[in-house]
C-alpha cells in the first residue's frame, strides 16, 4: 500500500510541475498574438504565485478537513481546468482570471504532499519527490519544442498539457482508497502508541513567534533567493535566448528543457548522495555551480557554452531547496520545525513570486541580456546567507 501510494504521490508532483515552465517557454509565442508588453508575463506569473501563496497558507485547514488525497484531487483538477482554459483564452484578459486558479491549485498540492512525505516516508523520498516535479517541468518545454517544430501553436501545448492533468485526475481519484487506509493505518499506530490523547500545542503563540528564534531570517533570505534564481530562469529564460542569444522559439524551449533536466536529474543524484554527504555540503555545492553557470552566460563565449551553463544552473539548483527543507529540524528543533516550514515556504513563494516581475520590468526597459547578472547575485546572496547561518549554528553548537 506504502509503495502505490508514493507513486501515485510522484506523479501527482509530476502534475505540479507540468505546468511550471509554461509560461516561460511559450510566451514569446504569447506575447505578439495578445500585443502586450514583454514583461507583462511577469504580471501572470506574480498572479499564478499569488495564488499558490494563498492556498499554501490555508491548505492546513483543508488538509484536516478533506485528507491530503481529496485535496490533492481537487487541486490538479483545478489546473487541468485552467490550463484548458488558457489554451482557449480569446485576450490576455483571460491570462489573470486563469492564473488564479492555476496558482490555488498548486500551493495546495506542494504543500500537502511534502508535509505528507516528511512525516510518513524516509528522507530520501524528499529529493526524488521534487525530482518527480523537475520530470513535469522538463516536459512542459519538450512538448513545447515538439509542437512549435511542428507549426503547431502554442494553444495546443497548453491543451495537451491539460489532457495529461485531467488523466492525473483520474489516476489520484481511483487511489483515494489508498488515502484512506494509510490515515487509518496511522491513526491505530498512534493510538496503540499513544493510548492517552497527546497534549495539544498551545494555539496562543504569536503568529510572527518563530522570527524570534536564532538564524531564522538568515535562512528565509536563502529561501527568498533560491526560488527567485530557479522562477526568473524559468520564466525568462527563453526571453533571454531569443532576444540576446538570437535563437529561435522552438530552440530556446528545447534548450529551457535541459535547465528542468539539470534540476531533474541533480534531485535524482542527490537523493543518493544525501546518504553520505551532508545536507549543508549540497546547499554550497548547489550554490556555488549556480555561480558558474551564470558566469559562464556573462562571458563571450560559443553557443554551446550557453548551453552548458543552462544545464550548469539546473544541476546547482538540485539538491539546494530539498536540502534546505530537510535542514529544518536540525536548524530550529522539532518543536518550531513545522511553523517554520509554513515560513519558510511562504517566503519561498514570495521570492518566485515577486523577483521574476522585477527583472521582467527592468530587461523591457533594458535588455534580457542582464538576465545572467540577475542569477549570479541571487547565487551569491544565497551562498554568503547560508554560510553565515552555518556559522551562527556553529557557534550555538559550541559557543567556545
């Protein structure tokens, strides 16, 4: 029962990042058929993240309410909507009012299922899980790619796109058995375990409580960054192929695929290498190839190389955000760990949310070729936040 339901968990994770790489790739496309401003697409993605800000912060609720399997239903069925709506959307108009939905249902998704596998599944499980997301974004631009390659428009991406959501749909749908047991099967567990009702955590601690704790705003600037580095490259990456590299559309997807792929293939790595390399060696390992793909954008170099470094960004991103993730605990206590994480999450969503729009109104009044520059100081930041906190912990450790 464990091991279908972590499948059916995997390619639910699949679903959340199907859509992720969208927007990027396709709106090159996008941009001339709607006659909108080119930084426009950052408005769409602010709404997209908007949304999956919302629904992360109130998933808890529906979360005890439903089950993480009926959520979890609910939620990709609301973006296989979505997305069929945009691949039918008439005016730009229409981008925002199908954003909404496609954001609500993926904070609701992201949320419930990492919250399930770091209680229920061994750690490794949380590297393959975001390695299952990195498999749906990698595809997003293949399909892309295929179908520009083909004369087809960008509208029927989208639609295959929400086929595929609609049978992962089904596919959850007919696992909600295997939801129900495993809540049953841990609810007799803590009972045999716990006889006596376990005591309640007190609901009068300040919301903002955990800003108190020692290195917490040092590790959210880690989160802030990192999914401001992986969303612009997402987002813009293809921009930045077509208008400062010269590429065409279907090149720039193809090659946008190989960036998922870095993060996709890095994750599976990783889930091995966390067995015998710590969590705070990946992060800096992630951080500091990051860096190196970034200069190597910056630097005049042969085509193929911008290639590499694409592929270079993607595998610095792997193992950066599971690890970070899975350090909770240790950095804060188990006691904080699960508030942190709602903290940690949130600023996670702010900073895809919020840096990707930046750089999209800056480079359309610039230029996108200042998109690697943008990378290499969200690297950076990420890499002196993260050694800082590695040296506050170290020193509550040992204060001697």
């Amino acid at each position: 029962m464990a091991t279908l339901l972590l499948i059916v968990i995997y390619a639910s994770f699949i679903s959340l990042g199907l859509p992720d790489s969208l927007l990027g790739v396709s709106w090159p496309l996008m941009q001339p058929y709607f006659k909108v401003p080119f930084g426009f697409a950052g408005l769409v993605s602010m709404t997209i993240s908007g949304g999956t800000i919302v629904s992360s912060l109130l998933s808890s609720r529906a979360l005890r309410r439903f089950g993480t399997g009926k959520v979890t239903a609910i939620s990709v069925l609301m973006t296989a909507v979505a997305l069929l709506g945009i691949s039918l959307a008439p005016s730009f108009a229409w981008l925002f009012l199908l954003a909404l939905p496609l954001g609500l249902g993926a904070g609701a998704v992201d949320s419930g299922l990492n919250e399930y596998v770091a209680e229920h599944y061994a750690s490794r499980h949380m590297s393959w899980l975001h390695c299952f997301w990195g498999v749906g974004a990698l595809s997003g631009p293949l399909i892309m790619s295929r179908y520009t390659a083909l004369g087809e428009s960008w509208r029927t991406t989208y639609r295959t796109i929400a086929i595929i959501q609609f049978v992962l749909v089904a596919v959850i749908g007919l696992s909600l058995p295997l939801w129900g047991k495993a809540a049953r099967a841990k609810a007799a567990l803590a009972t045999e375990k716990a006889p006596v009702a376990p005591e309640k955590r007190s609901e009068e601690q300040s919301l903002l409580a955990p800003l108190k704790l020692g290195g917490i705003k040092i590790a959210l600037v880690s989160f802030l960054f990192y999914c401001g580095a992986e969303a612009s490259m997402g987002l813009w990456g293809a921009s930045f192929l077509v208008k400062t590299k010269g590429l065409d559309a279907a090149t720039a997807a193809s090659w946008v695929s190989l960036f998922y792929g870095g993060i996709t293939l890095g994750r599976l790595l990783s889930g091995f290498v966390s067995m015998a390399v710590k969590n705070k060696t990946l992060i800096r390992g992630g951080e500091l190839t990051i860096i190196a793909g970034a200069l190597i954008l910056i630097l005049p170099l042969p085509a193929v190389f911008t290639l590499v470094a694409f592929i270079l960004i993607g595998l610095g991103c792997a193992p950066i955000y599971p690890s970070m993730l899975h350090e909770t605990p240790r950095r804060f206590g188990l006691d904080n760990a699960q508030t942190v994480m709602g903290f940690q999450m949130a600023v996670a969503y702010i900073g895809s949310t919020c840096l990707p729009p930046l750089f999209g109104l800056i480079a359309s009044n610039t230029t996108t070729a200042l998109l690697p520059f943008f990378i290499l100081f969200y690297a950076a930041a990420m890499l002196l936040s993260s050694e800082k906190l590695n040296s506050y912990l170290a020193r509550r450790a040992d204060p001697l």
